[in-house]
C-alpha cells in the first residue's frame, strides 16, 4: 500500500510541478500561444459540450473505429494467408513491403485526390494506415511457427487452412497482438492528419481551426483530447494483451 | 547451357521480382479503368511522370532538403534519447518521475504538435526538426532504456570488481551491449523521423517533398502525386534497408527483429 502511494506521488510529481510552474510563469510573462492552465481548463468546460462531442469527438471516433477494425482483419486474413502460402508470399510480400515504406501521412493526399473529401476517404484512410503494418507483423509471425507444431499439424491430418487456424495463428498470437498495438497509433495519426487537410470534420479539424482562428487555448484542449485518447487506447490494449497472451507478455517483458 | 546454383538464385529472384511486378502493374490497370477517372492514372502515363520528375534539378534540391531534416532532427532526437533512456534507467527514482510524463507524450500523434509549433515559431525547416527530434526520441528513449535493463548481471558485477567510475560504466558496460536492443529502435525511428519530415511538409508546408507532394495534390497534377508517392516508397524501403544491413553487419550475433 506505501509502495503504491509513493508510485503515485512519483508519478503524479512532474506532472504537477510543470503545471504550476506554467501557470506562474504565464501569469509574470504571458505568452499568446501557451495560455496558463487555468485558461486552459476554463476552455475545457466552456468546449465540452453534448454538441461539440457529437459534432466532433463521434466522428472521429467513428473513423477511427470503423478504419481499425476493417483494416486489422483485412491485415489478418491476408497476412495469415501470405504467411501460409510461400508462393503468395513470394510474389506478394515486396509490394506490401514497399506499400507499408511510404510514410501513412503521404498515402493521405493520395487518398484524397482518388477518392475527394467525405467520409469515406477518412475510413480509408485509417485502414490503408492499418492494413499494412497489421499484415507484415502477422505474415512474419506465421512464417515463424516452430516445426514440432508444423510437424503437430501433419500428424492431426488438419490440412492448411485448419492448421492456419487451430496452430499457427494461435501459436503467433502474441506477435499478432504487438502488430495491432503498434497500429493503434498509426490509426490515431492517420484519423487526426485526414481530419486536417481539408474535410472540416473532427478533433483534426477542430485543432487546425482553433489555431487559424487563434482560439490558442481551445487547440490546446483538442491536443489534450488526442493524448487522452491514445492513452485510453494503449491502456486497453496492454489489458487485452496481458489477458490474451499473459505469457508472451510476461516473457518478453515488455513493460511501455 | 546449366546454370551455377548462385546464378540460379539470381534468375529465380529475377524472376520472382518480374512476376511481382507483373501482377502489380495489372492490379493498377484493373483499378484505373474501374475507377476511370482522371484521378487515378494509368500505370504508363505516371512512370513518364516519374522519369520527367527526376531529370527535374528541383526535384533532387528537395530530396536534399529532406534528407537534411530527416538527418538532422534523428541525430538531436537519439542523442536526447541516449541521455534520458540512460538517466530513467540507471536512477529509479528518476524513472518514476518521468515515465508517465513520457508515455502521455508518446500516446499524442505527432502532428498535433504541428499547429502549435506554426503558431509559435512559425512553418520554417526548424519546425520539422525541433517535431523529428521530438518523435525519435520519443520512439528511442523506451529501447535504450529496455536495452539498458538488460544489460547481463556479469558485465555489471564485473564493472562492481574493477570500480569503474559511472561514466566509463555507462561507456564501457551498457552502451555496448544496449546496442544490440537499441539498433532495431533506429531502424524504426529512421523510418518514423522520415515520415515526420514528410508529415510536417503534408500539413504545414515546410520545405521538402511532402510539400511538393502537396503541391501537385492542390494543382491536381495526379500523375505528379503518384510519382511522389513512389519516390516516398523507394526512399522509405531505402532507409529500411539500410539499416538493416548496418545492423546485420554490426551486430551479427543477435537474430533479426
């Protein structure tokens, strides 16, 4: 109990120092762009409001959702399948590869002058985003799969797609598993960039237009929603990770 | 005449590269008269793009500028990192106080900094650097530590025997044999610092390709933009690569990542 009290006041110390330090400072020298924190939380209640979530927090979360979800079980199936046939794989890998080596924020205006400004081009987005990291991460780690477990597979008679199923991706889930953690902040950059450039829906867009209208402290209350955001999002995946695959988890030690 | 198995390997890759290419080029024919619409152009028109865009000198200034940034913010941004992964994992305390002050910054995406970086110090190439230094450090800071902590008992009791000083420990004892953890953090890093510069270019206009590539986007010169993002593809596959041979030929004892 001590040793969790003195954890917390640890953790919440810089925290809590930077804090006050800004607002004192602030209040002998001001600065436009980084208002106190009080300005700051003052900005907070007078945002959030049922409307503002509904106009601009569910949208994104819309887009984020939806674009995950799609793209990670695209990158599933078709990494499974690659990682399974070596011919696919062969022939398919070097371009998924070159694919995933463009930067997630070029394939955006890309995106938007196929498929113009909407929805739409925000999903696809998140998923083009997601697709390819989720597909490489699952095609190495099924490739991987040990040879008692491939040599298991012959024995049960399962065939390849059974076994791909009932072995292989199950042996690789903790692979599979940092894969999708690692995209949950490639979903996150690539929702907020797509929101930015132009679609004027979203906590992006809402960032992009408090500071073309120099509402400095309403862009910092969209900067602190973001982070909120993908700290809740890590948060809940190193839950599911640790519930999934305790042992891999536990093995690797990898503690963020 | 038979072939030498080295020379087969590379007739096989040869192949196999064609094939790829093959399949890949009739997938975007597929999708261009699916889609047909000036937008998504035909494979043939961008390659004449591509090749117009590298015989163009500006085009070579701005993949200098690039590189530059890309370079430049890496170097600030892993030296941050080595300093803090260093400091968090040697001090405990210190680790305490900073760790959840650094996994709340490493959760924002980067380029919500970039609004508040053009509102202070304007949209200049700084402003890419000051973000990539930002980003690789954050990225690198949690393997040199991790690499840190798992620098083996014997080397430290070893530096306990001979009473080295902090300073030759952290230089003799864990930089070496963090190496091993922290070269896959600068494979990925490089990648993301790219992307960053690339990113800053997007949606703020600093100089480089991803302002150019914006550029073409807002002019709607859709072959320009396809070249562009080939050229993003092949310099970010470049960059991969790179690293992965200085890591494969540095550290040759530990299995790839």
């Amino acid at each position: 109990m001590k040793k969790k009290v003195n954890s917390i006041f640890w953790t919440l110390l810089l925290p809590s120092f930077i804090l006050i330090f800004w607002e004192i400072v602030s209040g002998f020298k001001p600065n436009p762009f980084f208002p106190p924190p009080s300005r700051i939380a003052g900005a907070i209640q007078e945002v959030i409001s049922i409307e503002w979530i509904l106009s601009s927090v569910k949208p994104s979360f819309i887009v984020l959702f939806v674009g995950y979800f799609v793209g990670a079980i695209l990158g599933l199936v078709i990494g499974s399948l690659l990682g399974e046939f070596v011919k696919m794989r062969i022939v398919f890998l070097p371009i998924c590869n070159f694919i995933r080596s463009i930067p997630s924020v070029a394939k955006v205006p890309l995106i938007l002058s196929i498929m113009g400004l909407g929805l739409s081009t925000r999903i696809s987005t998140v998923v083009i985003a997601v697709l390819f990291p989720v597909l490489m991460s699952t095609v190495r780690a099924i490739a991987a799969t040990r040879n008692e477990l491939l040599d298991l597979n012959r024995t049960l008679k399962f065939g390849r797609i059974r076994g791909l199923v009932s072995i292989r991706v199950p042996a690789a889930i903790g692979e599979i598993l940092t894969g999708l953690h690692a995209s949950v902040q490639v979903a996150v950059l690539a929702m907020i960039v797509s929101e930015m450039l132009g679609s004027g829906v979203g906590i992006g867009a809402f960032i992009i237009q408090s500071q073309s209208t120099f509402r400095i402290a309403n862009m910092w209350v969209g900067v602190f929603i973001v982070g909120l955001i993908g700290l809740a999002l890590n948060y809940l995946f190193m839950k599911i990770e640790r519930k999934v695959a305790p042992w891999y988890f536990k093995s690797k030690g990898l503690i963020a | 005449m038979k072939l030498l198995p080295v020379q087969r390997k590379f007739v096989n890759i040869g192949q196999n590269y064609a094939l790829t290419f093959g399949i890949t080029a009739a997938l975007w024919e597929c999708a261009a008269l699916t889609v047909n619409s000036r937008s998504f152009p035909h494979l043939n028109s961008v390659l004449l793009d591509l090749l117009n865009l590298i015989k163009n000198i500006d085009f070579w200034k701005s993949l200098i500028v690039t590189f530059n940034l890309t370079i430049i913010g890496f170097v600030i941004g892993a030296l941050f990192a080595f300093a803090l992964g260093l400091a968090t994992a040697l001090n405990k305390r210190l680790n305490l106080l900073l760790s959840s002050s650094i996994n709340f910054l490493r959760s924002i995406p980067s380029v919500v900094f970039l609004p508040l970086l053009v509102a202070s110090i304007g949209a200049s190439a700084r402003t890419a650097i000051i973000l990539t230094a930002l980003v690789v450090s954050l990225k690198l800071v949690i393997f040199v530590s991790r690499g840190v902590l798992e620098t083996e008992m014997e080397h430290i009791e070893f530096a306990k025997i001979y009473h080295l000083s902090t300073f030759s420990k952290i230089c003799n004892i864990y930089i070496p044999s963090l190496f091993s953890v922290v070269s896959t953090g600068f494979r990925l890093s490089a990648s993301r610092a790219f992307g960053t510069v690339i990113a800053s270019g997007i949606i703020i206009g600093t100089p480089g390709l991803g302002r150019d590539l914006l550029f073409a986007e807002s002019n709607a010169e859709y072959e320009r933009v396809f070249s562009y993002v080939i050229i993003l593809g092949i310099v970010g596959t470049l960059i991969y690569a790179t690293f992965n041979v200085i890591e494969r030929q540095f550290i040759h004892w530990r299995v790839n990542i």
